[in-house]
C-alpha cells in the first residue's frame, strides 16, 4: 500500500514517546533485547517489576489494537529450523552487543552515540547481506 | 508508580510497533532487500522514533533526576569492541533471516501464530545461553 510510510512514521513516532517516556519518567533505556535480557540472565532482577509491565505494555496493546485491523498477516516463515537458527542468532547477538533495534538504533543514534551508529550499521549490514544470501543465492527464505 | 509508566512506554512501543507494520516479517525483509522489491517503511519508522526520542535526550540534559527519581542511565562507554562487532552481526543475520528483532517478537505474540512462540523461545535460549559465550569470547582474548 502507498500509505504504508505514513502508518510508519505514525508509529515511529509512538514508538519514540515510549522511548521517552521510559527515559525521562523511569531513568531507563528503553531496549527490547536488554529489557527482555535482564530478566532471563538475571541481571536485571532488582527491576524486575519495571520490566515485565514494560513487556506487558508492548504484548498488550497489539492485542487492543488488532480488532481494528481485522487479519494480520506477519508472513512468518513456516521453516521451523530458520526460525530457531534467527532466534538463537537474535538473542545471542544482541545480548553481545549490548542491543538492538531499539536500544542501539531509536535510543543510541538519537543520542549521537558512537557504539550506536556502528551497531547499528553493522547489524543492518549483516542483515541486507543475509537476506541476499539467503533468499536470492540459495533460496531458504 | 514506576511500573505504570513502565507499562505505558511498552504500550506505547508496542502499538508503535503494530501500526507500523513493524511486525510484518516481510516489510522488514523487504527493506533489508535491497535488490528485490525495496520497502522504504522501516526507515520511516526509524526516523519517526528518533523525533521524540532525541528531544527526550535534549530534556534529559536539562534535569538531574528522573521524574520518578532515581538516576539516568551513565553515558555508555563509546569503545567499538569485539563483542559489540560480533554481537551486531550475529544479530544482523538472524534479523534478516526471520525479519524479526527483539521488540516486534514480543509485540507479535498474541497473534502472530506458533512460528512466532518458535522464534521468541529460541531467542529466549540465546538470551540464556550468552554469559557463557561471553566468557568463552573472553578466555580467546585472554589467551591469545
């Protein structure tokens, strides 16, 4: 759809008031990875509360949301073994690194931070060569 | 208190995540591809959370505590290491295979389907597996 860029920036920008709201209420950094990261390595269990409202928000609100829209196709792969291989390589990566998406890219950047530029153009870097790779050289996804 | 907002700023972020399609593996694949049919969505996206974000940091200079107390995060150490390297490519290359990151694997649960429970479980197992490849990585570097 053409509109697809206007329902992006619109939820850019709710995404980037949580960040906000995350910073300036709470004093944190709002990154799904270390958020979600905390809690399984147990490192973040003195805010463990904090943490899983802030999950409950992000699950939460889709569910508010999706009968609005009605079906919502996320085109998933239904290859079980990509999947676990993304996932192992998404957890371990961005617990490495320190952070994602969010934390590197939408909080880092915004911030002018070194290590968030470079992350960020590295895992995108990573990300468009595995793309290439895997789906118009050997065809896995 | 804290957990209140704490749960408004995942709303927040997750109905962010849901309008903008962000979700949608597809249109993340999509802008990743630069040689197929190329989707400019998620930099829109990008660039409409770092907005609010940046005038966040711009507020943030101006207090000396939260508003609900405590204390900001410390200024991040600006070392380009190893484990920033190989972390972001890692996650880079499993970002473009599922077109799935952190955030918007939590925001899909409810009705992404059983494809979605596969993928969070296993970055819940990398999530859990990763102290121990740290200490790996740092035993290579204390022996090399």
């Amino acid at each position: 759809m053409e509109q697809d860029w206007i329902w992006g920036l619109i939820g850019g920008l709710l995404i980037g008031t949580g960040g906000a709201v995350y910073l300036l209420a709470n004093g944190r950094i709002m990154g799904a990875s270390g958020i979600i990261g905390g809690l399984v390595d147990g490192s973040g269990h003195d805010t463990k509360w904090e943490r899983l409202a802030f999950l409950a928000g992000v699950v939460l609100l889709p569910i508010v949301l999706y009968p609005l829209y009605g079906a919502v196709d996320t085109h998933i792969t239904e290859n079980w073994v990509v999947l676990v291989a993304a996932g192992l390589l998404v957890g371990i990566g961005t617990r490495l690194a320190n952070g994602c998406t969010s934390g590197h890219g939408v909080c880092g950047m915004s911030r002018l931070s070194l290590r968030g530029f470079a992350a960020t153009a590295m895992y995108i870097t990573a990300g468009g060569i595995g793309v290439v790779l895997f789906r118009h050289l050997l065809g896995v996804i | 208190m804290r957990n209140l907002f704490a749960f408004l700023a995942g709303g927040l972020f997750g109905a962010g995540l849901f309008i903008s399609g962000m979700t949608d593996t597809s249109k993340v694949q999509g802008w990743l591809d630069v040689f197929g049919n190329w989707d400019p969505t998620l930099a829109f996206v990008m660039g409409g959370a770092m907005i609010p974000m940046a005038l966040a940091w711009l507020l943030r200079n101006r207090r000396s505590t939260p508003v609900l107390g405590g204390s900001f995060p410390p200024a991040p150490p600006q070392r380009i290491d190893r484990k920033l390297a190989i972390g972001s490519v890692m996650f880079g290359f499993g970002w473009g295979l599922a077109g799935l990151c952190p955030g918007p694997s939590v925001a899909s649960l409810s009705y992404g389907g059983a494809g979605h429970w596969v993928f969070f479980a296993a970055m819940i197992a990398g999530m859990a597996l990763t102290p121990t490849v740290r200490r790996a990585l740092d035993r290579q570097v204390a022996t090399a």
